[in-house]
C-alpha cells in the first residue's frame, strides 16, 4: 500500500513537469482560471472523468460527483455546490451525466443489498418504481440503460425544482440544465433530450423525453 500511494506522488512528478515542459505557464494561468462556464453533475464511478470527456481544460467544468449522480432537496452538499456554481460562478450550463453499466442503477434496479448505501441507492428505486411500467415493456438486457437515462431526466427535474434554479430563473439568470448519459463502452455521450432552461418549460419537456426514452428502446 505505501508503494502504491508513493507511486501517486511520483506520477504527479512527472505528470507536473511534463505539463510545465510542453506548455510553460499552465499551471501560473490556472490560478485565472476559475471562472467555468459550465457544471458537471456525474457519477463517482471512475471510469467517467468530465474533463477528458468534453475535452475541456482544468478550470473550465465545476464538478460534482455522487454515487449514480443524484440531486436530491435533503443533499446540501449537492445544493450547495449547485448554487456556488449559479450564483458565485456564473455557469451558463448544467448538465446531469449518466453513464450506462452503474453499478448503482444496477443495484437499484435488482433491489441489491449493499449496506448503507441502500439509503443513497433508495432514490433510484424510486425512480425504477415510477417507471415500473415502463421499464416492464423492455427486453430485461435493455432494462439497466433505460433506467439510467431515467434516473437522468429526473435529476434534471430535481436541479430545475431547487430554490436555488426557482431563484436563478425568476431574476433572469440565463443556466441552462441538460441531461445526458456517457457511454463507457464507446466513449460517446448522448443528448437525453431534457434541456431545461425555465420553469414552465420542465413539463412538457419531460414528457418528450421520458417518450425518447420509450422509443429508443423499443
């Protein structure tokens, strides 16, 4: 474990001098640079890192990861970050990003036993018994990625009903919220058709994308 860790260090090394090599002055011009215009709200999973993703540089994407990127109102870490992002930073774009093969949308999904994640995990079993219905329709191997994008869309809906996006939007702040799902298995993200950027338009643009979702899969 004590080699392992070290090794860290010692890639940051290499990893520091190499950047400062190639491009002299990064890092000085990162301590300019926080000013993003857009905020990332993903999954902790590992595999999904936002910047190299999107390409962006450091500086450019605020994020904030949590198991199977929940946005709940008991969440003040979440919210906090949220209204940092809109009132501090100014983000213009949010997006909630999903990714197929979670292993927290599995584990809601099959009602798995983990512990007290359960309780964190609780929320997509809601979402799962929303759409009950819904997700029955499906050929069981489409079921997990159904229930992803699901659990995206209502996310947004929960970034868009926080006091913070209620607030943000009543004094004209132009944020703009939008769902996709990031595909491991290609590295390819997908517009989920949920981009919300007032509080009229969050229901009708719900419907469509919980139709989208149906008609994907179909």
């Amino acid at each position: 474990m004590t080699s392992s860790i070290q090794d860290l260090f010692t890639h940051n090394r290499n990893w520091a001098a190499q950047m400062e090599r190639e491009r002299p002055g990064f890092f000085t011009s990162l301590i300019k640079q926080q000013k993003p215009k857009y905020m990332w709200i993903g999954c902790s999973d590992s595999r999904v890192p936002a910047n190299q993703i999107t390409g962006l540089e450091p500086g450019e994407v605020f994020v904030h990861r949590n198991v199977a990127n929940i946005v709940v109102h008991s969440d003040l870490n979440a919210l906090s970050a949220i209204q940092f992002a809109v009132e501090m930073l100014k983000v213009e774009h949010i997006m909630v990003v999903g990714h197929y093969g979670c292993s927290g949308v599995q584990a809601g999904l099959e009602g798995t036993r983990i512990g007290l994640a359960d309780n964190w995990i609780r929320h997509i079993q809601d979402v799962r018994d929303r759409h009950r219905g819904l997700l029955e329709r499906l050929p069981e191997a489409q079921r997990a990625d159904a229930l992803c994008d699901l659990n995206v869309i209502e996310q947004v809906v929960n970034v868009c009903v926080s006091t913070v996006m209620v607030d943000a939007w009543a004094k004209g702040q132009k944020v703009s919220i939008h769902g996709w799902a990031f595909g491991v298995h290609d590295g390819l993200l997908q517009d989920l058709q949920m981009t919300v950027a007032s509080t009229d338009s969050i229901e009708p643009l719900y419907r469509a994308a919980i139709e989208g979702v149906i008609a994907a899969r179909s």
